[in-house]
C-alpha cells in the first residue's frame, strides 16, 4: 500500500492526469464531496482531475502528505484510510495553504495482480468548510452595493452549495433505481476457534 500512496502523491504533484487516474480501476466510483455527488467510471474522474490540475497554476505544486493511515488487506481486496494534507506549494518551497482531508480507498487487484483504487471517499476536515464558508461570506459583503442584496446572497449560495458536503443523494426516478440483493453463506469456522 505504500507503493500507491507514493504513487498518488507523486502523480499529483507532478499534476499527471493519467498517472493519476492509472491508479484506479476502469470501474471506479469516486466520492468528492466539492461539486459532484460522484464520479463515477475512469472517463469521470479524468475529467474531474483534469479540471482540478488546470485550476492550479503553473507554478505552483501540490503536495500529499498521509497521516495514520491505517489498511487491511486481504488477498485480493484491500482497505486504506488516512488522514490527508493537500498544500499548495510555491517554486521556492514555502507551503502557500493547505486542506486536510479524511480518505478512505478500497482497493482490488486487477488481473496482472497490482492494486487498483475501486472507490475512493474524500471528505474535507470542518475546519476547511469552515474558512471556505466563511470566505464566501467576505466576499459577498464586498461585493458593490450595486450589485444588490440579492446578488450577493445568490453568490454566497453558489459558492457554499459547491463546498459544503451533500446531504442527500440526487434525484432518482423510480423507473432508475436499481435492486441490488445479496446473498450470504456461513464460512466454515477456521480451526482452533
């Protein structure tokens, strides 16, 4: 596991798109809680990643540190969480900002046997909806008296609903929604329990 965590870090901070993605199964379903309830498939997420790579400027680095992370393996399925920092690094080094995220991975071995990210989940620590909330909130009371009251209520708006986590999940139709049903058998007790 430690392979892919350098692996992630790596591609990110050299903004490769599709070593980033080449991490993950072609499957793969992505829980961001930034604007998309998920992604889910490789095309998703490059188009995700790609979009977030292009909002960073040229100059600037983003560096992935993992704390406590934790992983259960087993022979062809795997867990990993951690505790995520994402900072913003500038060419001379100095760290510019930074978000610390929870992250959780699922992993699977593909057929040539090398771990695959089945479904991430990423959500961002209070702390960091906190100082996005509260910035939208500056700049909607800065916003010109000319644009109204409404306006800037409506700015705020966008930018909380683009940053807060989803509540609920979106809108289905009955005729979309799919019975999943599982079965279950008892494993054999292992001997000596």
């Amino acid at each position: 596991m430690e392979e892919m965590l350098t692996a992630y870090a790596g591609a990110v901070r050299a903004k490769d798109i599709e070593g980033l993605v080449g991490l993950y199964t072609d499957d793969v379903r992505n829980f961001d809680l930034w604007s998309e309830w998920s992604y889910d498939g490789k095309n998703a997420l490059r188009a995700m990643v790609s979009e977030w790579f292009g909002s960073l400027p040229d100059d600037e680095v983003v560096s992935v540190r993992f704390d406590d992370v934790r992983t259960q393996a087993g022979t062809d399925v795997a867990a990993v969480s951690a505790f995520t920092t994402f900072a913003a690094v500038s060419p001379e080094g100095t760290e510019l900002r930074s978000m610390n995220n929870r992250l959780t991975w699922v992993l699977r071995k593909d057929g040539d046997g090398a771990w695959k990210i089945a479904h991430e989940h990423t959500s961002p620590r209070r702390e960091t909806r906190e100082r996005c909330s509260s910035a939208a909130n500056d700049a909607a009371r800065a916003a010109s008296p000319a644009q109204g009251t409404s306006e800037a209520r409506q700015l705020v708006s966008t930018v909380l609903d683009s940053i807060e986590p989803l509540r609920k999940p979106p809108e289905t139709a009955d005729s979309e929604r799919k019975e999943v049903h599982f079965s279950f058998r008892a494993l054999p007790q292992p001997p000596g329990l």
